[in-house]
C-alpha cells in the first residue's frame, strides 16, 4: 500500500516545512536562535570597520597590538562556540519537531552536553580540508604560472587577459567550495541526530544529499544571497544604530530558518532513501505515521512506502 505523500522532496518543500515547525514553537526557537545574533552583528559591521581600519594610519604599539590581537581572537572564539551552540539546539528542536515529539527547554540544553564536541570537531575537520583545497589550488595556478614564465611566456599581470583569467579561477574555487558545502550540508545535523562526528559525518552528509543536491544548493543560494544582500545594506547605513540592529535580527533569523531548513532537508533526504520507512517498519518513531498539522487532525506523512 502506498502512503498519501503530503509534502514533496523539494525547495518549496523544505521551506515551508521548516517554515511549519518555526512558527509551531516560535518562542522556543527564537530563544535559541538569539545565540546567534553575536554571528549577525559581527558580520553586519566587520566589513565597515576593516574598511575603516585600513583608511587609518597604522601607529599601534607593539604591545597595543598583541591585546587587540588577543582580544580579537577571544571574540571570534566566543562567537564561533555561541553559533556552533545555536546550530545543536535548533537542530535537536526541529528534528524532534518534525516527528511532533514534545521537546523542552531543559531536553534542548541538554544536548549541548553529548553533541557540542562533535560538532566543533567536525566544523574543524571541514573547515581544514577546505583551507587545504583552497591553498592546493592556489599553489596550482601558481605553479601553472611560473611553468609558463620558464618557458618564455611573459605573462603582464596588469592585462585584461589576466583579469579575466583570476576572475574565472576564482569562480572556479568558488564552484569547487560550494560543491563540498553541498556535499556536507547535513554533517550538523548528522553529528546531533546520529551521534557520529569526523570524517563519518561528512561522508553520511554526502552520501544522504545523493538525489537532493539541487535542493540543497537552492537552500543554500536562497539564504545565503538575501543574507548578503542584508549584511551589504547594513554595512552601509551602519551610522543608523537602529538599522544596524534591525539588520542583525533579520540575519539571526535568517541563520535560524537554513537551519531548520537543513534538518528537514536530513529527514526528506533518509526518507528519498528509504531510512524512515525502515524506521517505521521495525517500529520506531512511530509517531512518524500520526504526525498532526497545526489545526487538522490529518496524517502529516512526508514519506512514500511502496509494498
């Protein structure tokens, strides 16, 4: 028999399921999702100030410039620890959301305690392989370029010809960059739903994202473009300390709903390949086959079983 399938595998899909969930338990999310706003507000004002720091002289003392450098990296640290915070809790929520499971203040905090290490290692183990395929390609080019230059190539670095050619390199890492995003999209919220870390759950990511890249990559585009535009606007106008603020809240809730939007997309992604309906079939999560909407007693179904 085939269940009635409620909510298709795509884009529209994910956003309004996550989208379902947020507002579901809004106070809870958006208590957690404040953990971000330090996130927002850096980025929202970081490129104004280093804009503004490269147009003044540089007449820091040495010591003067070991404290900011001290102090500047504390604060990176504590914002990098309160995001990677935010991501475990968001994602605990929606997950137990998603299959309608009571979760509560006290549960949610509680998964800091067995999923905060995990998560940061694995944001490590991916934010080095990434730097590493970065600086491998830039030392590609620059081999490419000094092969040329031995062999009698003049190559005029302030050319048009040139230009053109850093901006498709660049482009091209870009391509490469966001294809390894795509791939471990969903190693967060293997790392807290699955309890793996490392390596497994940057394959488990790529693995699961098979058949719903596309989606993903829409996910990641979609809030990663308004996002810019957002943190652009705000930069700007950052003499307006109300738009300023204004400015990192939208981006908190921005940071929220790709979250959100990632977890759902890790449950449409195990339920493409059948795992859900393995679930169901050995008995757990049973709940999964009585979901409710918000007002209707109806079956929230987002798998098809076929017998």
């Amino acid at each position: 028999m085939e269940l009635p399938q409620l909510h298709t595998f795509n884009f529209t899909g994910v956003l309004s399921e996550s989208k379902r969930i947020i507002l579901s338990r809004y106070t809870h999310f958006l208590t957690f999702s404040l953990l971000f706003l330090p996130l927002s507000f850096s980025l929202i004002i970081t490129p104004t100030l280093n804009h503004h720091l490269c147009d003044q002289p540089f007449t820091i003392h040495h010591s003067d410039h070991q404290k900011h450098l001290t102090s500047y990296i504390l604060y990176t640290l504590i914002i990098h620890i309160l995001t990677l915070c935010a991501i475990c809790t968001i994602t605990y929520t929606t997950h137990h959301a998603f299959f309608n499971h009571p979760v509560n203040f006290l549960d949610t905090l509680k998964s800091l305690t067995f999923s905060f290490l995990p998560l940061a290692f694995t944001a490590i183990i991916a934010y080095v392989i990434i730097f590493l395929i970065s600086i491998t390609f830039f030392m590609l080019i620059a081999t490419v370029l000094t092969l040329l230059h031995n062999v009698g190539f003049v190559i005029d670095y302030n050319s048009v010809h040139f230009m053109w050619f850093s901006a498709i390199m660049g482009a091209v890492l870009i391509a490469i960059v966001t294809y390894f995003h795509v791939e471990w999209s969903l190693a967060f919220v293997v790392v807290v739903v699955e309890s793996k870390w490392g390596f497994v759950a940057l394959m488990r990511s790529s693995y699961l994202v098979k058949g719903m890249r596309s989606v993903s990559l829409l996910v990641m585009l979609y809030f990663g473009v308004f996002g810019a535009f957002i943190v652009g606007m705000c930069s700007v106008n950052m003499r307006f300390v109300g738009f300023t603020m204004l400015g990192s809240f939208i981006l908190m809730m921005f940071l929220l709903r790709i979250t959100a939007a990632n977890t759902v997309l890790y449950n449409y992604c195990k339920a493409l390949h059948g795992e859900l309906a393995i679930e169901v079939a050995e008995g757990f999560d049973y709940e999964y086959l009585s979901l409710n909407s918000d007002d209707e007693k109806v079956p929230h179904v987002v798998s098809v079983v076929a017998a």
